[in-house]
C-alpha cells in the first residue's frame, strides 16, 4: 500500500460521523522490521490539509509565540486517531479496519 492511496480520502469514526480528511499517516516498527501502519491524521478544513502537522507545535515548542500561536490554531482540528477505529471512503483494499488494537 502507497501513501498516496490514503492520503486526502474521506475519513469516519466507529459511528459513521465523518472525522475530515487524511493529511498524513503514522507508522511505526522496531529497528530493522518491517514497518506497521498504525495512526491517520485527520483534519476537518482546507488549511490542515496544507500544513498537516509540519508546522505543529508539538515540532517547534519553543519558537516564538507568535509561531506557536498560528501553529496552535492551523492544528486545532487536526487528530492522529487509531487506523482501527476509522472507516476511509473510498475504501482502501489491504487497510487493517478491523484489526485489533496492538
């Protein structure tokens, strides 16, 4: 599976609510495995889906406050959310929805 296969789809919650849009994945693995997709970035408007999480607070904590303040607000609708816990649309062939948590 590509990135650009998830990246700017539809995503839901458990319930169906429509989260936002995918703007950036998390993948984790240990040293010299194999790499396992784990988390979706998720934001609801036009302007996460430009900065995602590159211009984070959590990636410059201490910049200026003004830096951290814009950054703050760009991110504020931004959420990193289990791939277990969301449904894409389109669908995604070989996502683990249904996977257990690990």
């Amino acid at each position: 599976m590509r990135a650009g296969e998830l990246l700017g789809r539809t995503a839901y919650d458990e319930q169906g609510r429509r989260l936002g849009r995918v703007v950036d994945l998390v993948v984790r693995g240990a040293p010299g495995g194999p790499l396992r997709l784990t988390d979706l970035v998720i934001t609801r408007h036009w302007y996460g889906r430009l900065s995602g999480r590159l211009i984070g607070p959590e990636r410059h904590p201490s910049g200026p406050w003004a830096i951290r303040a814009v950054a703050r607000l760009l991110g504020r609708r931004t959420v990193q959310v289990p791939v277990h816990r969301l449904r894409l649309d389109p669908p995604v062939p070989g996502l683990p929805e249904d996977a257990p948590p690990r």
